[in-house]
C-alpha cells in the first residue's frame, strides 16, 4: 500500500503551514543512541537527514535517506531505528494557521544535494531559538517553503519477494560500503542476475546500483568531515575511497566542494590531519565498484 496526498491535498496543506511564520518552540541537532517511539502531541515536527535509516509513523513505514525531509503532524506516534551513529536535526513548531485536524499524512520529500543549504538554514535557526525568536520563526519559516517545492517520496509497506530482493541488497551495501569494489559482489551475495538486480534497484530507488554506492560513501564522508576530526585521508579510508585524489574527485563531483573545504564551511575548521602518505600506504587506488 501507499501512504500518499493527492496533489490538491499535498497543495492544501502547505498553503495552511505556509500562511504565516510558524511559532519555534524547539530546533535542535542531536546524537541518538537507540530505538525511540515517541509522539509530539500538539506541535508539527520537520526532520531532516543526511543518513539512511527508516521511521515508522503512525504503523506506516517511511524509508530514510540522505537528501529527505519530513514534516509530520501533531499526535502522530513515530518509532526510529537508528543502525549507527548519526545526527537527529528536529524542529518542533506552531503554524500561525486555523485548526488543523483532521490531520493529514506525514509529508516526506526529497531535496536530493540542496540538503546542505537546507541544513545550514536549520543551524541559524538553531543557534538563533530561542534568544532571537522571531529570527528562528522566519528561518524555519522559508526553510519550509523551500521543501514545499520538491517532489514527494511514496512510501510502500513491501509485501513483495522483489522489494525483499532491493531490501537485502541496500543492507548488504551498507554493510559492506568500505569495501565492495564491484557490482558482481552483491548480485552473487543475493543469487540473481545482474540484469534483474539492477532493474529493480533502479526502479525503487532512482539511482544505479555504483550510483548509490557512491553517494552512501560521500553521505558518510559528509558526516566525518563535520563531527569528527579524522583526517581526510582516514575519512577516504573510511568510506571506501582510500585514493586521496580520487576521494577529493568524487567530493567535488558530489557537493561542490573539496573534503578541507566542506569541513570549513561545516565547522570552520581546517584541519586535514598529518602530513606523509598515512592511510594511502599499501592500499591500492580505489576504483567505484563496476557494473
């Protein structure tokens, strides 16, 4: 089943959350350490993730990837499961707006690489609640017209062998991410052609199977560069990619920037660890797994 708004519906509610700047009450990244169910009773909630993860609202299971966006009504009860270490962005907020109930579905989009604009308008808000209000309000406030303009992500209860398949392969991914270096690995891991594999994967997640991967890997990168001080060439090693040159390549491809100049613009720092060959010793130029 699909948990879905037509479009006159999906229009509906942004305009009655869009009328006028909404009341912050709350905005706040965080580090969760485990599973929480959990409800917001008279507060509207936005989400966003730079992480791959699921959440369940209201029974109804939502996938989680980086690039996606969440807002979800009062008095909807949500159960995170959290695989590995992350950071929960959450605003809670009051629209400046008639009633709402009945409430509508939970609206999960996907910003795709505007996501880091979209964080960075979520740290001003942070910084600025509650000491300047109505700074956080009007913060928020555009940070949510901007998600009203991107597509919405359909959330399907999988029932069938085919999503199982996608499932399996998306887990043994993440679980192998460091080290897979082709496609051919995950196809005999599963038993299935490569043919068939890769349409289904491309059917439910929009990406090819080397594309995913590589967007998993700078996902994580992203993540090091802003909350840890491994050095670059660590991070590289980390996610996969331990040819220096070829990890800043693909860094730039991805977010524009280089790895020392995302962590500046994430942290102000810039920090890139020792010098010398580290991490690249013995290890052999990573090639992008292949189709």
């Amino acid at each position: 089943m699909w948990y879905i708004l037509d479009m006159k519906d999906r229009a509906t509610v942004w305009e009655r959350l869009l009328a006028r700047p909404p009341e912050v009450l709350f905005a706040k990244a965080s580090e969760p350490r485990a599973p929480r169910r959990f409800f917001v009773r008279n507060l509207w909630s936005l989400n966003l993730y730079d992480y791959e993860s699921q959440v369940c609202l209201n029974g109804v299971p939502y996938p989680i990837r980086p690039g996606y966006a969440c807002v979800i009504p009062p008095a909807t009860e949500r159960i995170f499961e959290w695989t590995r270490p992350c950071v929960q962005r959450a605003c809670h907020f009051r629209p400046d707006t008639a009633a709402f109930p009945p409430y509508p579905a939970p609206i999960m989009v996907d910003a795709g690489d505007d996501l880091f604009g979209l964080l960075e308008l979520f740290g001003q808000a942070s910084r600025a609640h509650p000491a300047q209000a109505a700074r956080a309000n009007a913060l928020i406030w555009t940070l949510l017209w901007q998600l009203s303009e991107y597509p919405r992500v359909g959330q399907p209860t999988p029932p069938a062998a085919r999503d199982r398949l996608v499932a399996e392969a998306l887990s043994w991914l993440e679980t192998n991410l460091a080290k897979v270096r082709r496609i051919t690995e995950v196809v005999e891991h599963l038993g299935v052609s490569h043919g068939h594999l890769a349409r289904l994967f491309r059917g439910q997640t929009g990406l090819t199977i080397v594309g995913y991967v590589r967007r998993r890997r700078i996902a994580l990168a992203r993540h090091l560069l802003t909350h840890t001080t491994l050095s670059v060439k660590e991070i590289a090693v980390q996610v996969g990619i331990p040819d220096v040159h070829h990890f800043n390549k693909t860094m730039r491809d991805l977010t524009g920037r280089s790895p020392t100049a995302y962590r500046r613009r994430m942290t102000g720092s810039t920090y890139a660890g020792p010098k010398g060959n580290g991490h690249r010793q013995g290890i052999a130029a990573e090639r992008q797994p292949k189709e």
